[in-house]
C-alpha cells in the first residue's frame, strides 16, 4: 500500500473512532442526565390533603405512601402544556395539597374529576400549565 493510501485509512479510522465517541457519550449523558421534576419539590410527601377549589372544604386525605408516589412521578414525567395564553372556562373543582410529615405545604394543584383537553389531556393544573395526565383519585381517598 502506498504511503497515501495508509494515511488516507488511518484518517478515516481515526474520524470514524472520534464520532463513535462522540456518538456514545452523548447516548450516555442523555442516560445520566436528571429528569425533568414538574413539581419541583425536594421533600417527601406524607399526605395529600384535597379540598374544594372555592371554599377550601376538606373532602379528603390520601395517605398510601405508594399512591402518592406513583401520583408525584406520574406528573414529574408528564408532559406540560402552558395555560397563560389560555382561558379556562372552569377552575377544577378540587385542590390538591401536598404536605410533609410536619404538616407544612409543599406544592398545590388544581385536579378535575374528568381529563379537560387544552392541547394535551389531563386532570391536574396549575395556574400556568396543565399536566397530560389522566389518573383519578380513587374513591376510597374521598371522605
């Protein structure tokens, strides 16, 4: 093989090798990287109390550590959909008050018993987004 042709091939090996890489690291920082946190809180939740949007009325208590887990990664990996150029017509009918173990408010949510569809489908929002989510509190949670 000529002197060009082995540079020529050790070129493209070492191209090939620094995309390969570039391509794996990539892969793998994706991987590691932290998932998006909707709710943003750092604390563990003990209860969730819920409450009539307008008056504040207690109507129930969720207290299933394992339901309120699932709920609080559901809506961290739900996809989100801003509402501030949006109207609704309707606030949700119920509060939801997330509290830690000292009883202090960690994060609030609006939830409607049944999906709204602004964009994407859900029952759970804020005041700027709506989560496309679609889990019910089950009735057992309801005093």
């Amino acid at each position: 093989m000529s002197m060009k042709k082995r540079v020529l091939t050790r070129l493209i090996l070492s191209i090939g090798s620094f995309l390969l890489i570039t391509i794996l690291l990539f892969i793998f920082s994706m991987k590691v990287s932290p998932q998006e946190n909707n709710l943003g809180m750092n604390e563990k939740v003990k209860e969730i109390e819920m409450v009539t949007w307008e008056t504040e009325e207690h109507v129930g208590t969720i207290d299933d550590a394992q339901f309120i887990n699932e709920l609080i990664d559901d809506l961290n990996e739900a996809d989100t959909l801003s509402t501030n150029a949006l109207k609704l017509s309707d606030f949700p009918p119920y509060k939801l008050v997330f509290k830690n173990s000292e009883g202090e408010v960690l994060h609030t949510l609006g939830y409607f018993e049944s999906p709204v569809l602004i964009g994407i489908s859900g029952q759970y929002w804020e005041f700027n987004r709506i989560f496309g989510l679609e889990k019910n509190i089950p009735s057992r949670f309801f005093d």
